[in-house]
C-alpha cells in the first residue's frame, strides 16, 4: 500500500527546474544518443507533468496511512423520479412543475387515528395526549413554515401514505391545520418509498431535479433540540444560501408507515413501446442515441429500439447505460442520469413479453431537441481553426487545437457552451486558458491542424470548462467567473474516438459574459500524486491522498483522472466541526467515461477541512482493462499503459482574499 500523499509538506518548484516539453525532431541530433540523457529527459518530463500543474505536490510522505474517516452527514443519493399523484381535487401532479422552483418540500403524513397509537413517543412524552401534540406539532410548523418559505420560492405539498383515507378525510385533516398547498394522496407509497420515508409525519426537501437534500424531521419537537443543524429550516436556510444542506441524520419520531395499497404493478400489466417505454427512452437516452448524435444506434423509433430489446433490459438492468459511474451515496450532482428502479422494471418486462408496439394513440408527441446553442447566442463564437481529419480504424486521438481569442478588453466568463462539429467521433473536449507562445510552438512544430496531447495532462494550463456527451450546458453560479484578459488564447483539446471511416471534425466554443467583474473567484484544489509503482499481479493497489485546505470556499465540482488500472476512486471531506461529508465515489472506474461532475448545490468546505482521496488499481490478468498481457510493472506517466491519479476540486472561493490564498498555494490547478 502506497503511503498517502500529504500536498502541504512540499516547498514550490522553481522557475529554474519547470521542464518545457520538448517534441522530438524539433531539433537536430549530431552525436549519438546517450542513454543515461534520454533516461534524465523522461525524469524530468513525469516530474514536470506530476508537479507543474498544481505544485507543492508530494513525492512522499513519511507519516503513516491516514485513513479516511467514515460518513456522517446525511447523503443517500435518494431521487424522485417516479411523481405522478393525484390531489384531493383529482388534478394529477408530477416533477414537471418543480423546475422553476428552488426546492421541493414534501410532508409525508398519516391518518388522524395513526398520530395517537405510537408507543415508544408516549413513553418519551408522558402521556397520550402530549404525544398527540407533538405529532401534530410539524404539521402546524409546515402551514407556517410554507407561509415563510413559499414566497422564496419553494414549493409545498403534502403526501398522505395512508391507503384507507379518502380524499374527503384528506381535505378535512388539511383544513384542520391550515394545510395551504396541496395535498397528494400517496396509496402505494410509490413515492415515499423513492424517498425513503418510513414514519409520518416526516419531511423531505428535494432540489428541482427530484434529488433528496434533506429527510427528516420538521423541527424536533421543537423544544428537544438546542441547535438547529439537522432540521427542516436549516435546510432551506442552506439552500437559499446556494449551498448543500449537510444535515447530519435526525431519527424522526412518529409513527410507521401503514401498509401499502397492493399495486397492480409492471409486472401484472400489459406494457408496450408507445405508451411505457417510449417516454423513458426519450427521455434519459435519445441526447446521444439519435442521428447525428455520438451514440450507435438509435432508439428514437419503435423499429430501432424493438431490435435491441433484449440487449437494452441487458445495459439498464446492469447500469452499463446510461452510462453514471459516481455512487448514489456520495454526491448529489446534476445531470444524473440514473434510470429508477421502475423504468428498469418496465423495460425488463416489455423485453420478457415480446416488446410490443401498442396502441399508435398511446405515443406522445416525439421529442424536441434544442436546435443551435442550448444557452442562446453566445457573446463570442470561437471555431478550430482548421478541419481536423480522424482516420479510420487505428486507437483513440487526442488532438489539441490553439484558438486565438484577439480580445480587446478583459472580459469575464459566466459560461461556457462546447458544440461538436462531428458527433460521430468527438469523445469529450477540454478547454483551456493560454498565456505565452508554448503551445503555438507545439502547434507549429507538427504538420496539419493542431498537435498530439495526452488527454490534456501535458498542456498544463487553468481549465476553462469540459464537455462529455450528455453534458446540459449552463451558467457558472451567480457572481462567480473567470477572468480572460487581452493576451489570453484558448487551447481545445478533444479526444476522438475513430467510427471506422474518414471522418472530419470542426467544433465550435460558444463564451457568453459578464458585465462585470466576478464578486466570487473561481479556482481548483488538485489532489494528485506521481508516487505510482503499481507491481504486477497486484489486485487491490491502493494510493491514498490527502489534503487541507487553507482557505473557506465552496467545492461546485469535480474532474477526477485516472487510467486503465484504476477500478475505484472515493472523495470525502473531514468539516471542522467533526462531520463527514461523501462527495464521490466510483465503484467501477471506466478509463473511456471519464467525466466532470457539477453537484446540484455547492459544498460548504471551511478554511482547515481535510480532503481525502483514495484510489483502487488492478494489475492483474483478471483486470480486463490491464493494457499489458502479462501485467508489468506500472509506474506514474501521461501514457495509456501507464497510470495517474489525480481528483481536481472545482471551488468558488469565500472571499477575494481566500481565492489569493488557494491560487498562492496551487498556482496551476486546473
């Protein structure tokens, strides 16, 4: 087991020792070569690319392991996908009406009778009827607290679970309390048991996209709890804040769920293509499974899709598609794109029973792609220079592109829209900033449009955006940016995938700005370490990193790195205050579905919060991935056959003074 890499007990590297890349042939040999040169070249270049990008990085670190500590704060990756309920009116709502709300709030409630029978709250209260009052006690905070909250923009609702309460009884117990929102009846516990809900009465808070940011109690029994950090109003205190509620778990005190109406379910109904399975292939699959698009195949149509039935049950039952390596237990991110346990099922059950079509009249309308830029016109459109031509057949190309960018002011950057020219065969992008005439000369010194990369590893330079099939462009947070000054240029480096043809790519980078400057500064924490010497047959390899940051700031993202060896990578954070926060975890790393992952709400990460990477490698002949047959000795370098590990926080800084401090500290984080 590797050591871990502790980043504040190395100095800065020099000016004197930065290694400039050099390209073979760029200038001319006249004596023989010398070993021992060549073996010093390579020393300097694997240094050069382990520490110029985000130095003081560790070599190594005398301490021994420092392991991770375990999760403490609420983060279960719960998502409500599956919300179609029906009012007391009968008026059906669904997820549909949440996006333009900041947050969803959902009480989950019982009948009358269920909050006068829970032994174990009698016990606590003393009696009957003091129980009774505490139960009913949230209910009361929640009409107050959707008074408050509602004109901030959120949304209420309450969700009855229980099976026997008519609509009547539900109308009845909302007037009671001075329920002003409406009230879902809930029957088959469908969405509570998507939420994870277990006792009424109980809230949940989702974000627009259905994911959970806070379970629990309303305000615990208000009188019970001296602090406020795992309730109701802190969390949306969070939110209003632009940040990640991180709620430490509060056992709720109620009553357990009623048993479920029995639903017919999928598995006793007739489903077909028009009317079940359709909306879900459109919906999470036909962004890149569509003509033009990077997918194979198409699964816009009955024929496309019913050809493949099997093979799709196959992909989604086993989660190799959508392709969404992060676990649901650490981080909650935006564009996830997880089916739920129920559109699994539908899709299993139309392969098993013969993937009808249906009923012509049970197809909804077809999808609608946005055309042209997702973000509207953008304020600068920046091109390749020059078509660039991927071959047929051969491995995978990484080709860097220099955009000059001929700026005649210093501009800020609140967004960035990457466009492919060709789908086809454009993998993922990566978009730097340039300063100085480097990658120029690179650019120069190999014939045709741009020059070989590494998948980026050797350009070194500020990350400006990413770009991955399925990636929803959007706005950084609000005041937030990168700056981009007179001198500026853009390096594009996009990694294409050969689809067997000629093929020719000119893709596009849409800027949109701000009118003035960012009032809250952008930067990146780099977790990495070079201290890679993977010995062959070795099954469970583990590298730890460790990190403490000096400075507050907001954790917004993450691009985590690795190759073909890595199997497993996880992130958590040590908060001062003693909780543990997850924020990634990728059980099965794939070296060709590397992403860059945005959370929904940004993470409060205080000055003196300690970051904790750790990573997995496989170098065995069982790892199906191992690029060496036998496995051989794998050590830290920018090529396929070798390894890195790395795990750039994105962050907004707290102050302009705490951004000085992480920017002194890694000057060339990504």
């Amino acid at each position: 087991m590797e050591r871990p890499t502790d980043t504040d007990r190395v100095p800065l590297l020099s000016r004197r020792f930065r290694f400039k890349i050099r390209e073979s042939g760029s200038e001319t040999q006249t004596t023989p070569p010398n070993p021992m040169r060549r073996k010093v070249r390579r020393l300097g270049l694997l240094l050069a690319l382990g520490l110029a990008a985000a130095v003081p990085y560790a070599l190594n670190a005398t301490k021994a392991p420092e392991k991770a500590p375990l999760p403490t704060a609420l983060n279960d990756g719960r998502r409500v996908k599956e919300f179609a309920l029906k009012d007391v009116d009968g008026i059906v709502h669904s997820a549909a009406e949440w996006s333009e709300h900041r947050g969803v709030v959902l009480l989950f409630l019982g009948s009358e009778g269920s909050y006068q029978t829970p032994p174990d709250l009698v016990s606590v209260a003393g009696n009957r009827d003091s129980a009774t009052v505490a139960l009913e006690s949230p209910v009361r905070d929640i009409a107050r607290l959707s008074q408050i909250y509602g004109t901030k923009g959120f949304a209420f609702f309450g969700v009855h679970t229980d099976p026997a309460i008519s609509s009547e009884a539900a109308a009845q117990h909302a007037e009671k309390h001075g329920l002003r929102f409406p009230i879902l009846l809930d029957p088959h516990q469908t969405v509570a048991s998507e939420a994870g809900v277990t006792t009424t009465p109980e809230a949940v808070l989702l974000s627009p996209d259905g994911h959970v940011l806070y379970r629990g109690a309303v305000d615990w029994l208000g009188d019970r709890r001296n602090d406020r950090q795992g309730d109701l109003v802190t969390a949306l205190e969070a939110v209003l804040a632009e940040e990640m509620p991180n709620a430490t778990p509060v056992e709720v005190v109620g009553a357990a769920l009623p048993s479920p109406k029995t639903a017919s379910g999928v598995d006793s109904t007739r489903v077909t293509f028009n009317k079940d399975v359709a909306p879900i292939l459109w919906k999470n699959c036909a962004g890149c499974h569509r003509p033009g698009e990077v997918g194979p195949f198409s699964l816009l149509s009955y024929r496309d899709a019913s050809k493949r039935a099997e093979f799709l049950k196959e992909v989604t039952d086993s989660r190799r598609m959508p392709p969404w390596k992060p676990d649901h237990s650490h981080g909650i991110f935006l564009d996830d794109l997880r089916l739920s346990e129920q559109e699994m099922a539908t899709i299993a059950r139309w392969a098993d029973t013969g993937a009808e079509e249906g009923d012509a009249r049970d197809l909804p309308a077809p999808p609608s792609f946005t055309k042209g830029w997702g973000l509207g016109q953008p304020d600068l459109v920046l091109k390749m220079p020059e078509p660039f031509t991927v071959v047929p057949g051969g491995e995978d190309v990484y080709q860097s592109f220099v955009i000059p960018l001929n700026l005649d002011q210093e501009r800020t950057v609140a967004g960035v829209e990457f466009r492919p020219g060709n789908r086809r065969v454009v993998h993922h992008a990566r978009i730097f900033i340039d300063h100085g005439d480097e990658m120029k000369k690179r650019d120069l010194a190999e014939p045709g449009p741009g020059f070989k990369s590494w998948g980026g590893v050797d350009i070194q330079r500020p990350g400006l955006a990413e770009w991955i099939p399925g990636t929803t462009p959007r706005l950084w947070p609000k005041g937030t940016g990168k700056t981009l000054d007179t001198t500026a240029n853009l390096i594009l480096m996009v990694h294409y995938h050969p689809s067997g043809k000629r093929e020719i790519d000119q893709s596009t980078i849409g800027l949109y700005f701000r009118d003035s400057p960012p009032t809250r500064l952008m930067a990146s924490v780099p977790l990495w370490s070079t201290r890679i010497d993977i010995p062959p047959g070795e099954p469970n390899h583990k590298i730890s990193v460790v990190a403490t940051l000096p400075a507050n700031m907001h954790a917004y993202g993450l691009i985590p790195h690795g190759h073909n060896l890595m199997r497993e990578l996880k992130l958590v954070a040590q908060i001062p205050d003693g909780r543990v926060v997850p924020m990634l975890w990728i059980k099965d790393w794939d070296f060709n579905w590397q992403g860059q992952y945005q959370y929904v709400l940004p993470i409060k990460l205080p000055k003196g919060t300690k970051l904790y990477l750790d990573a997995v490698y496989d170098n065995s002949a069982q790892n199906p991935s191992n690029p060496n047959s036998p496995p051989k000795r794998v050590k830290f370098g920018p090529g396929s056959a070798d390894e890195m590990l790395g795990c750039h926080v994105q962050v907004i800084a707290d102050s302009p003074e705490d951004c000085r401090v992480i920017k002194k500290k890694w000057p060339l984080a990504l």
